[in-house]
C-alpha cells in the first residue's frame, strides 16, 4: 500500500474533523429540542417568586412551598427547629430566611 501525501492526509482529517462537528451540533440540537419539547411547567414555578427575590436556592423553596410557606410572613407560623428540620433546607437557606425576617421584624414561633 502506498503512503498517502501531506496534501492528502491533511484533506482527509480536515473532512473527519468537519464530519465530527457536525455530529457534536446534531446532538446538541436534539438534546435542546428534547429538553424544550412538551416541558412541563413546573408547579413551583407559580408559588415561590416570594422566595425567589430573596435568593433562595430552587430545594428551599421547594421546601417552603411544600409546608405551605408562600411569603416570608408565614414564616411566624413554624419554629427555627422546624425549619431546620426540611428537607432541602440548608444553612445558607436559613442564613436568608432569618436575615430577611429581620428586616421585616418578624420572629420565629417559639
């Protein structure tokens, strides 16, 4: 077998690169089309833009939603054992929460 050119070898790889390109862009673009096709709204999304403009993370609010805490006021109606206790309730989550009801001057129950 003959050895290929310079001219040629380099031909055939500009031609397997363009090739894996185009492959690496097609599967981005099903990935895309598969995560934006019949998505779902999420049912959170509704509820939490109180815990949204406060900065708490999406398991926080998650949390929150889920014990029927929409707004920071209702925070009154649970201890900060209870809160801590939540899951996907975290320290920085219950660093915000007891910052922002400061500000607010409201309390935890006791």
């Amino acid at each position: 077998m003959a050895k290929a050119s310079p001219a040629k070898l380099k031909k055939l790889q500009g031609e397997a690169k363009r090739a894996a390109a185009a492959r690496k862009a097609e599967k981005a673009q099903s990935r895309i089309a598969a995560m934006h096709a019949d998505v779902e709204i999420d049912a959170y999304e509704d509820l939490d833009g109180n815990w949204r403009e406060i900065g708490l993370a999406a398991p926080a609010r998650h949390a929150l939603i889920d014990e029927g805490l929409y707004k920071v006021s209702d925070l009154r109606k649970v201890s900060l054992a209870a809160l801590k206790e939540l899951h996907g309730m975290g320290p920085n989550a219950i660093r915000i929460l007891v910052a922002e009801m400061k500000k607010q001057d409201i309390s935890f129950r006791n």
